[in-house]
C-alpha cells in the first residue's frame, strides 16, 4: 500500500526542479515589469525623449500579468498532479514546453473544465 502512495508523490529532485523553473519565470517577469515600469515613469516625467509610444505600455501590463498565469499554472498542475504527468522533468525546455501543450490541449478539449482524468 506504501508503494502506491510514493508513486503518487513528487520525488525532491523533481518537485525542486518545478519549483526552479517557476522561481526562474515569476523572476524574469519581476525584471520585465520593472523595466516597464522604469520606462513608464521616465515617459510620464519628461527624462526621456517626447516619445509617447512608451505609453503603449499600459496595455500590456495585464497582457503579461495574464501571459505569466498561462506560463505558471500548468507548474501547479504538475506538482499538484504527479501522477498524470511523471514522464515530465521540468527543468527540461522541451518537456516544459510539452507539459503547456497537454494541460492546455486537454483544457481546450474539454471546453473549459480540466479534470486529473484528462491529462
């Protein structure tokens, strides 16, 4: 009985890998906001040049708030849900990237709703 229940379970190596990855994405997109930010206040306050095209930015601060949830969840997925997605290690680009296919291509599939059964 023991031995179904580790099977289940993220191994460490694993569950830091995931964790490494999601450590990696959340801290690329706190320097990518930043960097927006950065721009954004020296448009508003005149340093830079007049050039108003930096106020396109504000669109995308929620396009990249919701492109960040895209890149995340399926990580959640994966701790949450080992079993289903043990042939993945994610500090791996490609299987990362195989791991957003599946979670995304079973949501769409099932109109909206993902259950554990449909990865």
């Amino acid at each position: 009985m023991t031995d179904l229940l580790a099977d289940k379970r993220i191994p460490p190596a694993r569950l830091a890998g995931a964790l490494a990855l999601l450590a990696f994405i959340v801290c690329c997109y706190a320097l990518l906001l930043s960097y927006k930010w950065r721009l954004l206040e020296e448009t508003l306050e005149g340093k830079a040049a007049a050039d108003m095209r930096h106020l396109l930015i504000i669109p995308l601060l929620p396009l990249s708030a919701a492109l960040l949830l895209v890149m995340i969840i399926p990580i959640f997925m994966y701790i949450t849900n080992y079993a289903a997605l043990q042939s993945f290690v994610l500090p791996r680009p490609d299987h990362y990237f195989r791991l957003l296919v599946r979670v995304y291509s079973a949501w769409a599939s099932e109109g909206g709703k993902l259950k554990d059964k449909h990865l």
